[in-house]
C-alpha cells in the first residue's frame, strides 16, 4: 500500500511539472498589400505589426517556435499550409498563438447565419473566408489556442491622417434602400480563443508618429510585459486583452474614433509571457492498515484503472496581493422593481403588484464570494421609461461600485430581483477605476440593440428615425431617432417577430429586416443604408 502511495504521489507531481512544461507555437501573419494587382487598398504598417509582435512575443513569451509569413507571401494557400505545418507539431496540452494583420471585409452570403460572410483579405485571390479558416483551425488540437487579429471585419475609409483596416463599403442588395445584418458575431471556432481589434461595427485603426502601427497591436504587445495582473510571473492571454483592450479605446478617442477590442471562446489560462513555476501537490498521508486486517492467499489486490489527465485551460487564481483597483459596473437592471407591472393581466396584477413595490435588490459576487457594492442609478430614456399623458419619462437604472478589489482576471456573477443570473469575466487593473457594461432584459422581456450606418461601418448616421410598425412592450414605443454615435435601443419587448424600418414617413426598401426577439436576450442588428434623408447627417 505505500509504494502505491507513493507511485500516485510521483506521478501527480510529473503531472504537475509537466503541466508547466508544455512547448508555446506561434504563426504570425501581416501584409501591407504593397504591389498587388486585386486593387486592394495598400495599407503602411501592418508588416510593422506582424514583426513588431513576433519580436515582443519571442522576447517575453519563450515560445519555442514562432514564425512570420509577411508580404506577398500572405496568400490563402500559404496560410493553409502553414496552420496545417503547425498542428502536426502542437500537441493538445501547448500553447498555440497566432496572429493577422490586414484587412478584412464582408461579402453577401445567403449560406452565413446573418447573410454576411466575414473574409480575410490575402495579398491577391483568393482571399480567406470564415468558414474555410474554420476548417484549418480545426487540425489544431490544443484548447490553449488563441488566434488574434488586427483587422476590420467590415468596410473601411481612410481619413484624418489615418488609415482603417477595411477593404470596401458594406454590400447591399440590388433593389435596396438599405440591409440590416443581423446577430454580428466575432469569430469563433470550435474551442478556440478568437480575440479582435475592434468589435463587430467598429473598423481598427492604424496611426504614424511616435506610434507608428495599428493601435491595438502597440497596446497589446506593450501588454505583454506589463500585464501580471495577479502577480504570478506570466501573463495570460486574458491578461493581456483586458489591458490592451481599454488602452486601445482610450488611444481610439484621441483620434475621433470608436475601438473596442473583443474577445470570444475560452481564453483562460493560456499562458502568453513569462514562466509559472510548478507548485509541488500537498503531501498524502499513508492510510493506516485495519487492526484486524483478512488476508485471502493468493489473491492479488486490484490494480487502480490509468487515468487520463485532461488539460482544460483555467486562469490562474488571483493570489492576495497588494495591487487593488475598483470596479465600476454600469448595468440596464431597472431600479424600480414595480417596473412592468401595470402591462400585466388585471388579476395577476393585483397580487404581483403587491410584492414588487420598493427598489430592486442586487448583490455582486467576486469569484463566487460576495462583496460590499454601492449602489447608484442614472438617468435612462430607453431601460425603464415609461410614456405618461403622451410625454416620455425617464427610467432609472443601477450603477454599481466596488472598491478595492484584488488585481486579476475574476468572475462575475449579478443577481437582482426578476432578472437571470448574469456572468460575466473581468480584469481589474490595479490603481485604477475600472469599467464593465453589463446590458440585460428582465425575465419574460427581450430587447433590440442596433446601430444606422450609411455605406460602412465607419459612417455612423446621426439623428435617424428608427421605427417599428407592430411593437409589443411596456412602454409602446414605436418610434426613436438614432443619438449622437448612431444608436438605438426598443426595450423591454416580449418575446416574438418584429419588423423594423429606417424612416417613419418614408418608406425605405430594407433587405432582412425582419427581426426575432427572445426571452432575456438582446438582438443586435447593424442597419446600413446607401440613401440619407434630408433631416440626418453622418458623424464624420
């Protein structure tokens, strides 16, 4: 018995080591598309990126083998080689990383889920579509695989000394006034981690000067020496998104322009710089034999069945630290729990009226512990609002603050009354108050987020009548014009189809306009339009 003890306790702590062990693979891809003969835009510092990243990564991550395809060499073939090269060597417990910069860009599809396929642009055609990278990415075996572009997955201009990562205007079907794209998604194949530059609507921009390459590329690879949130000598892929990513949107800002980079899939725990050390596993004390023990001869005992380990990628914990930042969550969730009431059925009414009166309450769990928040409301015109005598009242909802929070990668976890569960991952970078959206419906309610484009997702269109010929809701609002980036929001809905519309007056011909909504769910949708109307402007 203790020799089998002590065999378990050998091979736990090879196990251990071993998990530490595991090789880092890279494949960095980045054109800048100079002499092609497709007329694809030529763009200036995408090459920069690519070599920019391979060094910053090679230097600080210990990659064992990380390779750069720049140029004309970035072809759809060579990418396909390449990926397929590397997954015959990555084994299901290492580190893959890979990386494009470029362009990208949308091309009408009736076969994609929303009827838009997502491409990346090669150096000539073919270019790459979604799906067709899907199928290359599926060799690659390892659940710590992480694929990061810097690109636009949507039309592109250049303008104000600064060039976006798009390859042309949004299509639009012959015949039409506009398209609506519906469920904008990033990528995201089989367990693979897909983190972008910019969100569905957003183009990435790069910028000259001090900086000299695209933003987010700068900001992410400066992260991976700077982003040990925990303190535990590497840095995750996780890590260094969280960081980046408000880098980037901050950086946006200063140029007139709108970023925010996204992440998709598992990224926990994939190890992109530096080196955990492996922590011996707690000492296994010998069980100690029965006092009268029963001794069969000639009997062996039971050998234990081999078990497989498997390697599922987790964030390291956050570890007690001196570092602390705070968190600011800003949320949809109504103040007023009584919020709904008056739309249902008079008998059941009369009883839930009763029981919603007051505030909501809510509470916050940090890594499923929970923690003191402060709670404050903002002012809403769209979560909460209500319209009294033919005039539109404001809602309120909650703004909730955590102070001096451990700095790490957490979970998330809100509970409010008459809402779901919601969960959520988030980076608290000390010395600092961090930023979190949270956007939800109400139990048995659904909501429509969309934002009006003209021509490319560059071209945000201000002022633009939105409407909704049929609505079902508490506050009956069929009608509202676009803010002053381009959004709009149809609120509290119950759950069923839809029809949306670009004009009240007019009646301008949209393509896929027909909208589904569901229980505790938002619908996102993206309306591009080739025509304006006299009474709107685009903000650039």
């Amino acid at each position: 018995m203790k020799s089998l003890i002590s065999a378990i306790g050998i091979s736990l702590f090879l196990f251990s080591t071993d998990v530490f062990a595991q090789r880092r693979f890279g494949l960095i891809f980045g054109s800048n598309y100079k002499g092609n003969k497709a007329g694809i835009p030529e763009l200036n510092l995408c090459e920069a990126d690519a070599k920019y990243l391979h060094d910053e990564i090679r230097r600080v991550g210990k990659f064992d083998d990380i390779k750069i395809i720049l140029g004309k060499d970035v072809t759809k073939d060579n990418i396909q080689k390449e990926i397929k090269a590397l997954s015959s060597r990555a084994k299901s417990d290492d580190t893959v990383f890979l990386y494009f910069s470029g362009h990208g860009a949308f091309q009408r599809d009736a076969n994609a889920k929303n009827g838009m396929r997502n491409f990346i642009i090669c150096y000539d055609r073919p270019h790459l579509s979604d799906d067709e990278l899907n199928d290359y990415l599926s060799d690659i075996k390892s659940p710590k695989t992480v694929f990061v572009f810097d690109c636009c997955f949507s039309g592109g201009i250049t303008k104000k000394g600064r060039s976006t990562r798009g390859a042309a205007p949004v299509p639009i079907p012959q015949g039409s006034d506009g398209t609506v794209r519906q469920d904008p998604q990033d990528f995201y194949f089989q367990d693979k981690a897909i983190i972008s530059s910019a969100d569905d609507n957003q183009t990435a921009i790069e910028v000259g000067g001090n900086i000299n390459h695209g933003i987010f590329t700068y900001t992410f690879g400066k992260a991976l020496s700077t982003a040990d949130l925990n303190h535990d000598n590497v840095v995750t892929a996780l890590e260094a998104f969280f960081v980046s990513r408000d880098d980037t949107a901050a950086m946006a800002k200063k140029f007139d322009h709108e970023q925010v980079p996204q992440v998709s899939g598992n990224a926990s725990g994939i190890l992109l710089a530096g080196e955990k050390k492996p922590e011996p596993p707690p000492a296994v004390e010998p069980t100690k034999p029965p006092v009268n023990p029963t001794v069969t001869p000639d009997v062996d005992p039971p050998k234990p069945n081999p078990v497989t380990p498997v390697v599922t990628p987790q964030e390291p914990p956050v570890v007690p630290t001196n570092s602390k930042g705070d968190l600011v969550i800003k949320t949809t969730i109504i103040q007023d729990r009584a919020y709904g009431v008056s739309d249902l059925p008079p008998d059941i009414r009369l009883t839930t009226g009763k029981k919603r009166k007051g505030n909501r309450s809510v509470k916050v769990l940090i890594d499923d512990k929970e923690y003191e928040t402060k709670i404050s409301t903002e002012s809403s015109a769209y979560w909460g609002s209500v319209k009294k005598m033919g005039k539109l009242v404001s809602g309120a909802i909650y703004t909730l603050t955590l102070k001096d929070l451990p700095a790490g990668v957490h979970k998330i976890t809100i509970q409010a009354d008459d809402y779901p569960e919601i969960q959520k991952t988030q980076a608290v970078i000390p010395n600092k108050k961090n930023e979190m959206e949270v956007v939800t419906s109400m139990s048995g309610f659904g909501a429509i987020r969309g934002k009006v484009f003209y021509q490319t997702l560059d071209n945000p269109v201000i002022n633009q009548p939105i409407y909704m010929p049929t609505i079902s809701s508490v506050t009956g609002i069929q009608k509202l014009n676009t803010d002053q980036s381009g959004n709009f929001w149809f609120t509290n809905l119950k759950p069923g189809e839809y029809e949306i519309k670009a004009s009240f007056a007019e009646d301008l011909n949209l393509n896929n306009s027909n909208l589904v909504v569901k229980e505790g769910e938002v619908t996102e949708v993206d309306v591009i339009l080739n025509v304006k109307l006299p009474s709107t402007k685009t903000k650039y």
